[in-house]
C-alpha cells in the first residue's frame, strides 16, 4: 500500500506498538472479509481490538479473525460482559484455555453488571494478568448506578495495583452512562478526579462519539487514549488527532 503523504507540519504521534494516544476499537462481530479489509486500511491506527458483546464465543470465525489482527500488530481483547457471566458461573479457567487457545492475548475485567464483589475483581485482575494484558473496566452498564468520582479513581488505582495494564473508563458503546450524562455529555468532574489520580497514559477513556472524541483531544492532547471506537471511525479519529478537521485545527500548526 502506497506511504500516505508527510508534508504537512501535524501534531506527532508515535508509532505502534505505542504506550499512548492508544485506539481502542469495538468489533461487533466484522467477517472475516470485512476484517481483511478493516485491517488492509487501518491497522497502522489500531492499537487494540475488543471483540465485544461476547460475539467472539458465538463466532465460528473467531480464531480466523484473531490470526488476521496478530498479522497486522492488532492485539484482540475480549469485552468486559463476557468476562463478568463467566465469572459469575465460575468458569474463569476454561475461559483462560479457550482464549489462548485462539490467541487472545488481552482481557478486559470489568464489573459492569455489579455482580462482583471489589475484592474479587480486583483477585481476577490479578489472577488474569499472569496469562493476558487486562484491560480493567471501571463504571457500570446502566445510568443508575453512579459512583463519586474518588470511588471511580481509588478502583482504578486499586486494578492497577493488581496487575492491570490499562483501566477503561466505561462509556458503552452509546457514549450516554459512565463518563457521560444521558445526553452524551462529558463529566468534567470525573475525568478532573481521574486524571489528578492516574496517569493518564494508563487510562482509556470510552468515547464512541465524535463530539466526544473532540472534547479529549482538544482538553488532552492528540495522544489521549480513546475506546470503543467504530470501525468505520479510526480514519475520522486519527483526523481529529491531528488536527485536520475544524473541530480539532488549533491542536496541528497552521501556519
């Protein structure tokens, strides 16, 4: 494929593997042609892959799909809701066997249907970073369960603590629970609370919109760590990133 081209003066972003500025994308269950054709346009964007909604237990495509991304340096991980009914029937080993027998090699911890007990996710954080780079999750799937901000932080350090690579700061795939209001508005408070407790590097923060996506660009930085990212979005991201559209021109030199 033909290098794109480099003349103009853009914010920097560096190249994968990366440790920052991380794009975390949400399949919802891509073919394997649509994977091929993902990746044949994308990969040098993607940083990781989560094959959410536990699409990947009903995928007979599954181990296909995860050779497609090793090739291309797109590590996948398993979503959060997966992890959570496993552990809730007590099937977290046979989970670890069947995800590294078809090449998982990162997990997401979440407790989003608040079945778990703290001290229990942050044991199978613990227990899951042996084998797996865990993604762990903190927030909730429904509105209605919203802890303070220094609730969400102290989580945060504590899965870190345990052996978490990254946390993600849970915003769904509709980008209205967690890190936003019903409108889809970002809680300053809570992204101030987290950020004055954990790096930022270390955080990932869910945001399938773009006028999400703008607002931690413009209040972050092009190498912010954004999650749950469409298919279909890496390119616009990435020009958000580098600030080749209006809403984000002021972060790229102009001049």
């Amino acid at each position: 494929m033909p290098e794109c081209p480099t003349f103009l003066k853009l914010p920097s972003r560096a190249v994968k593997p990366r440790s920052c500025g991380i794009t975390h994308v949400l399949d919802k269950g891509l073919t394997p042609a649509g994977t091929d054709a993902f990746l044949g346009q994308a990969a040098h964007l993607v940083d990781i892959v989560k094959v959410g909604w536990g699409i990947g237990y009903v995928d007979p495509a599954l181990p296909v799909r995860v050779g497609m991304c090793a090739e291309h340096g797109c590590p996948v991980c398993l979503g959060g809701t997966l992890f959570e009914l496993t552990a809730i029937q007590d099937r977290v080993s046979q989970l670890r066997d069947w995800a590294l027998s078809v090449g998982i090699t990162h997990i997401e911890v979440s407790n989003g249907l608040r079945a778990l007990s703290a001290s229990r996710k942050h044991a199978l954080v613990r227990e899951l970073a042996a084998d797996f780079v865990v993604l762990a999750e903190t927030g909730a799937k429904e509105g209605n369960y919203p802890p303070t901000p220094a609730e969400w932080a102290q989580e945060m350090a504590r899965d870190l603590d345990a052996g978490a690579s990254w946390v993600i700061a849970e915003g769904r795939e509709s980008g209205t629970v967690g890190l936003y209001s019903a409108d889809q508005v970002v809680r300053e408070d809570l992204v101030k609370v987290i950020l004055d407790a954990i790096p930022q590097d270390l955080v990932i923060f869910e945001a399938p919109a773009k006028a999400q996506q703008t607002w931690f660009i413009r209040q972050l930085g092009a190498d912010v760590n954004i999650g749950n990212v469409e298919p279909a979005s890496v390119l616009s991201l990435e020009t958000l990133r580098l600030g080749l559209r209006a809403d984000t021109a002021s972060f790229s030199a102009l001049t």
